[in-house]
C-alpha cells in the first residue's frame, strides 16, 4: 500500500512498560498499553498508570483530520504529584480524581475535579502546614477554584475559596479568601500569638496584593 499516506495506513501498537517522571515522583503502566490507528483516527481504550498511592484509568481518541481530540482520565491520585510542577512545595495525601480533554487541538478545553481527603501541604516559605485538608478543587483551561476547602493551620480551623487565574496551564493572578480561627502561630521568631483572621490575596502571582483584618486574642514575646 501506499505507506507515505496516513489516510491508508493501520497500526497496532502495544507498548509493554512506560514510566513518566515528574521530580522525585514516578508513575508507570499497570498493564501494557495498545494504541490503536486507522483512517488517520487513534483509540486508546485501556491505559492505567500506577504509583505510590495512585491509580488512574485513561481512555482517549484522537481524530488527525479533523485535529480534535477526547479524553477522560479517572481515578485516585497522590498529592505529592504537585511536587512535580512546583519544586517550593510538599504535599501529602490523596484526591478523588476526575479529568476531560476535548476539542481542537490547537484549542483543547480541559474541564476536571479533584476531591481531596485529609491532605497536607507545606509551603517552604511559611512556618506552618495546612493540615487535615479536605475538599473540592474545580479546573479547566482557564481556573482552579476552591469549592468549600477546609484546613487546620496551626490548630485552627480555616475555610478557602475563590480562583487562581491560569495562564499557559501555569498560575497567573489570584482571587482567594481565607477564614481562619483559634490558630496558635509561631511568627515572627520569639512571638507565640493566637489569632482571627478573615484574609484576601488578589492580583498577578508575581506581585499579589494582601488585605484583611486579624484579631490576636492573645500574644507572647519572647527574647
């Protein structure tokens, strides 16, 4: 046949092992993997990675001509695949996870949700953990925004909400709110304090802008 037209050309392809790894993190095939190609139309209808506390179930097409293409992945992942994407961060426990890739490709619409149980997350920067957080992260192309996302920070409870702004897949602005009770703080060094606060941060990532109010309902300075 003619093996320059793709329009006439038929594959089969099974890849027996393929690891992907972000960082310190790595997830590999449960089982092999076979790609399907015919009429210039690719299928993938049974591909299942693995790895320490995640396992997730991806099916896809991919139409060449038309250049669109649908996916689903499903599945249980592990928080520390953040690592992967933001090297001053490191996070613990797992997300219920559901994600759908449609569209053109020049113009691909991502639509997902991720439902988190008892996670944690520590920023290098911050003196404090959030801890025993729980909750559900929506995504698309566009956003993530934190739908009734609850955390303990230094023993107290604080709710989240509102919008990161993506650009490019990577974060661009902010809209976020945070409320927080009774929490026991270490900052800054020699001061112990138990506060309220009720905090936003808006504006680019590169220069986000803080408000709020805090009550310190007791403080201790040591030197």
């Amino acid at each position: 046949g003619q093996l320059a037209n793709r329009d006439k050309l038929v594959v089969d392809m099974m890849f027996d092992q393929l690891q992907l790894r972000a960082f310190d993190y790595s997830l590999r095939n449960a089982k092999p993997i076979r790609i399907l190609m015919s009429n210039n139309f690719a299928r993938i209808d049974d591909m299942r990675f693995i790895g320490d506390g995640t396992e997730l179930d991806v099916t896809g097409t991919m139409d060449m001509n038309a250049r669109r293409v649908a996916g689903l992945a499903r599945g249980r992942a592990n928080l520390g695949l953040l690592q992967g994407f933001y090297r001053n961060i490191r996070s613990w426990g797992n997300a219920e996870l559901t994600a759908q890739v449609s569209g053109s490709l020049d113009a691909t619409v991502i639509l997902g949700r991720a439902t988190i149980e008892n996670g944690r997350l520590r920023y290098f920067s911050l003196p404090h953990s959030l801890e025993q957080v729980n909750g559900t992260i929506l995504f698309d192309s566009r956003n993530i925004r934190l739908d009734g996302l609850t955390a303990r920070v230094a023993d107290g409870q604080v709710n989240f909400d509102g919008r990161i702004g993506l650009e490019g897949y990577a974060p661009a602005d902010l809209a976020l709110t945070a409320s927080g009770r009774s929490m026991r703080l270490r900052y800054p060094e020699g001061v112990r304090s138990e506060i309220d606060a009720h905090l936003s941060l808006t504006g680019r990532v590169t220069a986000p802008v803080l408000a709020g109010s805090v009550m310190v309902q007791s403080a201790l300075w040591t030197t």
